[in-house]
C-alpha cells in the first residue's frame, strides 16, 4: 500500500508512537512525529519525515503548532504519561501534567486538525487509551484521563463522523515500552498470570492496530474503542 498521505504521530519517537511513525513511512505518507525530544531516537532520516520538537502540555500552543504543520490527514493520538502515585499522594504539578498531556492535548489536536479535514470530507483520528480507562488504575489519574480519552473519541465521532472523519481508539493492556518501568513489579508480575499468553503486548502489536483503524478499516467502524489485553478485560 503506498498512502499519499499526511500523518501527525504524538510521541512518535519510542515505544508504540515510534513502531506507528515507522509503519505509515513504508507506506510512503508524509509523517510529522511529535515530541518533547528526539535523543536517541531511532527513526531514519528520510525526506518523507518531519521530527518536530514541541511540549504538548503547553496546551495553549497547539492552535499555532497546527497552523505551521499545514493540513494534517491522519492524526495518531499516541503521547501519554504515567506516574504510578498513590491518589493520596499525588503533587499537583503531577496531576497538571496528566490532565494536560493525556487529555486536554488530544482534545486540542483534534480540535484544530480536524478543521482541515472537514474542508477536505474526509480524515482519520486514533487515540490511544488503555484498559484502565475500562477497569480502573492504582494511578488514578491515569486512569481517569484514559477513561476520558476513550469518551472523547465517542463524543468526536458524534460530532465529526457526519462530516466524514472516522475517530477511534485502541485501549491496550501494558506494552513492552518505557512506561512498562514504572508498574510495581508485584501487578506485572499479576499481569502476566491473567493474560493468555503470560507476556505484555509488544509496541508493533498495538502499532498494527493504529495503523488499520487510521487507513484500511471500513468506514463504519466509527467512534468505536478496540481492546488489546489478550484476555485480562473479556467483554
């Protein structure tokens, strides 16, 4: 497949982000990856790719980041945070940063790019949320702002579905990633006994899933949430 396509990856400079922002070069889009930094990042350097460094908690400067990128066609909601902190504990700083990174920078994306796609008919969004934005999590906010995500996409395929764009989401059990650092090894190791195949999903798993629902998935499927836990969340 060979997509003539514009795609902006948030945190598309490790883990699952990193995994996506390679699938969608290979098929030969015009990729615009997201980050704080790209130290140590191991994308190639091709024409068809822009690494863009910018704070997504600095919630105020998307409208201006947006307006420089130009018309986006596929946007992947993929950066997030996790701080493993008891709710009894948690600084405020910490909880601003949550709130604005998981939940009120997709909001803001979507908001802005959204105004391109509508002009052109036609747009696909992926967020990225979790299972604890089903079950619950021992980060709470985590948790809360996965939760969110997962209706933010329903709200914004309401919304925008009739104008064309199809908005959905992946919600992942824990993934072989950084963010994999910062569970208690006592709940991985608990992971491992309730899921079918005793292992975390890897980055191109989940990455596989985001790469379909933003190109080949039918239309229909819209404002819909798909679960990757191999077994730990059955519904």
């Amino acid at each position: 497949m060979n997509l003539n396509k514009t795609v902006l990856v948030t945190g598309g400079n490790k883990g699952i982000g990193l995994e996506v922002t390679r699938n969608f070069l290979a098929m030969g889009c015009r990729v615009i990856a997201v980050a704080r930094n790209f130290e140590g990042c191991d994308l190639p350097d091709v024409t068809n790719l822009i690494k863009k460094s910018f704070d997504l908690t600095q919630v105020e400067a998307i409208p201006e980041l947006i307006a420089e990128l130009g018309g986006i066609d596929i946007l992947i909601n993929n950066a997030g945070v996790m701080h493993s902190l008891p709710f009894d504990q948690y600084p405020a700083d910490k909880k601003n940063s949550i709130l604005r990174l998981n939940i009120e920078a997709p909001v803001a994306l979507i908001r802005e790019v959204s105004q391109y796609m509508v002009s052109q008919g036609c747009g696909r969004i992926v967020n990225v949320a979790s299972v604890a934005g089903h079950i619950g999590h021992p980060d709470l906010w985590y948790g809360i702002t996965k939760a969110g995500l997962i209706n933010v996409t329903k709200s914004f395929a309401k919304l925008l579905g009739p104008k064309g764009i199809v908005i959905n989401a992946v919600a992942p059990g824990p993934v072989e990633t950084d963010m994999l650092h910062v569970i208690p090894e006592a709940r991985k190791t608990f992971i491992k006994q309730i899921v079918f195949t005793g292992r975390f999903a890897k980055p191109e798993e989940v990455a596989t899933a985001i790469v379909w629902l933003a190109t080949e998935s039918p239309d229909y499927i819209n404002g819909t949430c798909i679960d990757i836990n191999d077994g730990s969340y059955l519904r």
